[in-house]
C-alpha cells in the first residue's frame, strides 16, 4: 500500500532538460502563417459580428411588429 502512494521525484535540474528536449520538438510557425491565420480570424469575427447583427436586428423587427398588431 505504501508504495502505490509514493511517486517519482525528479531533479529541477534533469526538470529543465527535458522541457529544453521537448521545446526543441515543437514545429513553430514562421511570421508569415502567423499574419496570415490572424487576418483570416479578424475576418471570420467580423463576418460573424455582421450575421449575429443582422440575425437580432430580423428578430427584433419581427418581435416589434408582432407586439404593434396587438397596440
């Protein structure tokens, strides 16, 4: 039982060398793909501002003439 509980310690130092391993097999991107992905996301959240506007402004028309038929 005892030893179920007990874990691994490792060294800080031994720590830092495998997160310098690991940080060296990450693929980064290059500036280009960055502005390119960022353009295209400032694009997607301005077309779907303009949907999600549109959308409430068609619902609130409707709701508003509705609520006239009854005044």
């Amino acid at each position: 039982m005892a030893q179920a509980n007990t874990k691994k310690r490792t060294n800080p130092i031994a720590f830092v060398r495998e997160v310098r391993q690991e940080g060296r097999k990450v693929t980064w991107t290059t500036w280009k793909e960055t502005l390119v992905t960022s353009i295209m996301v400032f694009i997607m959240v301005a077309m779907a501002a303009a949907f999600f506007f549109l959308v409430d402004l068609t619902i609130s028309s409707a709701v508003k003439f509705i609520l006239a038929l009854g005044a």
